[in-house]
C-alpha cells in the first residue's frame, strides 16, 4: 500500500502545478491560477471592467503575452520566455526588432551581485520593455545584433479576482488574503495560495463560528479593489490575516496590524508564544504585502500579516532562485499549522459573565470536579475555571484570563465550555 501523502507534500504539489504560470497583476495568467485553485475550493471569480475606479485608482489594461525571447544572429533564443517567465519584464509592451547589444543593454536586468540568479522585475503603470536574465548569460553574449520579440497585448479587458467562503455560526468575517499576481515565484507567493488553500479546507470541517472569506487577488490594485467594491462589507472584518511567503525555511514571523493591540494581534503573538516555536512579532509599517491597504486609516481594519522569512529578508526574494527546491512540505505544514492554532483561539475567543459571581460557586456538587479525577491535568483544569469565574465579567476575553493566568488558551476554552454547561456562565 502506497503510503499516505502529507499536507505538507499536497501543498508543495500544487505550489509546483502553480509555479510556472506566466503570472502578472491581469491576464490569463491569474484565471489560469484561479481556475488551478478552484480545483481544491469552490472560487467566485469576479471581472472588473479596465477604466474601473477604484479608490484612489483605475484597474489597468489587460496584459497578455504569447511569446518573447532574444536571439543571436544564428537565431539561437539566448534568453527565452519559454524557459522561465521571469525572463520578460512584468507588462512590457510589444517589441519586434533587431538591435546591437549596446542598445539593448538599456532593456535588460540583471543581478551582478548573484550572477547566476535572474531577477524578477516589473513596470505595470509605464509602458515600458525589457528582459531578465543571468548576469552569466550577459557576459556570455558578443556584441553585434540581436532580434528582440515580446509577442505581448496591452488593452482594455479585466482585472481578475476570486474569493472563497467558508460559512460560519456568524455573519462576521474574518478576511485571509493572498496575492496570485508574481510568476514563477514559489515563496512568494504560491506557498501562501497554498496554505490559504489548504487552510480553507480546514476551516470548512469545523463548523466556525466566523465566517471566513479567502481573497486571492493581484497584489496591490487587487486588494484596493477588494475594498472599492466591498465597502458595505467591511463593517463586517472584525479580523484578518494577509498570507504570504509561507514556505522558505525561515521561523516565522508575523508583523503587527497597524492598530498594533487588534485582536488577531494578541491571538498571534500568544499562539507563537505558547508554541515555542522561534519567530519574530514586527510592528506595523506602511510598506510590504496588502496588510497596508486592509490597514490603511479609511478602513483601519484588525488585520496582520503571516510570513516566515518576510519580503526582501531573504537573498532569494524576487529572484529565479526563489524556486520548487526553496520552498519545503515541513515549513508550509508549519504555517498551516499556526494558521489553524490562531484561527482556534480567535473562534473560541468570548467574554463571558459569571452567573454566580457572589464567592466562588461549589463546582463539585455540579460534578465539575468529579469529571475531572484522575487526568494528568487536574490541577491546570481546576485553576482554569477558577480564572474563568474570577474574569467572566463581561470585559475580559478568555484570551485575556490565557494571558494574565499563563494558562495555555485551549485550557481556558475547555474550562469555560464546562463552566457553560454547568450554567454557571453565559456569554
């Protein structure tokens, strides 16, 4: 019998059936992620029109691309879109020419610092052309003339964007978002479309109490017209969580809202915490992933962002090497299982109020004792109840008697679940 395939292992398979795609912030290239996606979650794919305002911004033109390369005069492709997708400048506009390579040189990026490495580099907003590659392949090429193709298409159609949504005991959401715009780059972000993926899968086998909606969108204009088009809604966020870079080898880190003290804020900080596990907790800054636009002071939503190793901490950020090999089946079953230990907490996160509040009620003629002999852990449990009667005032959180008591969270939770049996507690 074929052993059983991991998580782990099923996220890494779709981040490599994902990787290749010839992504960018619209085009065919993100239906084509999306329609991948839609086969692990049920997608609602949205279109918005080119021209559209959105906040502060239009949706773009469509970009499309079929083929591009540079060839020498043998008409041998020295650098070829077919190879990597990297290789073309994010929306370059379409080219068909024959230079000399000193003309050309203005039209290429490199990385002399990591010579073998091709960069990934972009330029949505001004029509511009160009290529990437190898600081070896450059050295390597003559001088003389070199036909230059982008077989490429700007012009009006759409910009792309799904959501998925995983029904709860509530109206109110929590948002998980992800950006599906950067080609051929497996940390950033296919391992955080995976997680998210993944994490949705979860989510839907536990009847939440949140209703949690997973955004996949291009980065920046995606989110921005997330919030455009969902404005009614956003009173509706009470909390979220931006996911990326989610499987390089890095501890993880998580990086504040910009409220600072929002509650996915203390839920994350206490989940890493209680877990042992090495990471860092960074303020918020108003440069990074779509934390920044959820965040902005309009909207001023409670959400952070998940990533191991953030953006730009790692030499491989933005380049060819951020590759299959980079991201591994353990660390994105890291993420997950962080995500999941932080969505439990913020789902289970109540404040109650004591229905016996004068001195402490006789737990053991209601069997609350009783039920409890024998486990290793008596002693916590019974603590934990106490804790919970002595903060169930209406103003403090389970999260909060975690905190002051030094009790794990999921304790507490169970205590207050018996207590509530017991009616001895409400919410």
């Amino acid at each position: 019998m074929a052993p059983m395939t991991t998580a782990g292992e099923e996220m890494h398979a779709l981040v490599a059936r994902l990787y290749p795609l010839c992504r960018s912030i619209t085009g065919d290239g993100v239906r084509a992620t999306l329609d991948i996606v839609g086969e692990y979650v049920p997608l609602q794919v949205h279109e918005v029109p080119t021209g559209t305002q959105v906040l502060d911004w239009t949706v773009p033109q469509e970009w499309n691309i079929r083929d591009a390369y540079i060839a020498d005069s043998t008409g041998r492709r020295v650098v070829d879109l077919a190879e990597s997708s990297l290789h073309v400048l994010g929306y370059s506009v379409p080219v068909s020419a024959t230079l000399p390579l000193s003309e050309l040189r203005a039209h290429l990026h490199t990385l002399p610092d990591q010579p073998s490495w091709v960069p990934y580099r972009t330029s949505y907003y001004q029509p511009e052309w160009g290529f990437c590659l190898a600081q070896d392949t450059l050295d390597a090429m003559p001088d003389g003339d070199y036909e230059v193709r982008i077989d490429s298409t700007l012009a009006d159609g759409h910009l792309t964007y799904a959501e998925h949504v995983v029904p709860g005991q509530v109206a109110d959401e929590v948002i998980v978002s992800c950006h599906v715009c950067h080609p051929a780059l497996a940390n950033d972000n296919m391992a955080g479309v995976a997680v998210a993926v993944f994490l949705a899968r979860a989510l839907a086998e536990e009847n939440p109490y949140y209703t949690y909606r997973f955004i996949f969108a291009p980065g920046t204009i995606g989110a921005i017209t997330w919030l455009a088009r969902n404005a009614e809604r956003v009173e509706r966020v009470k909390h979220g969580l931006v996911l990326a870079c989610a499987g390089d080898p890095g501890s993880l880190t998580y990086k504040r809202s910009r409220r600072g003290d929002a509650e996915i804020d203390r839920v994350l900080r206490h989940v890493l915490a209680v877990s042992e596990r090495p990471h860092r907790i960074n303020e918020f800054t108003p440069y990074g992933y779509d934390e920044r636009q959820y965040c902005s002071p309009g909207f001023d939503l409670g959400v952070g962002s998940l990533t191991r190793t953030p953006y730009a901490g790692y030499p491989e950020y933005h380049t060819s090497a951020d590759n299959l090999d980079f991201v591994s089946p353990e660390a994105m079953e890291d993420t997950l299982a962080v995500c999941r230990e932080a969505f439990g907490v913020l789902d289970r996160n109540r404040r109650y109020v004591n229905l016996s509040p004068y001195g402490e009620p006789q737990l053991g003629r209601r069997g609350l004792y009783d039920a409890l002999g024998g486990r290793s852990d008596t002693k916590q449990a019974q603590m934990a109840m106490l804790w919970v009667l002595s903060l169930s005032d209406g103003e403090h959180s389970l999260l909060d008697v975690a905190e002051r008591s030094g009790l794990p969270f999921d304790a507490v939770a169970t205590a207050a679940d018996a207590l509530r049996g017991a009616e001895l507690i409400k919410v």
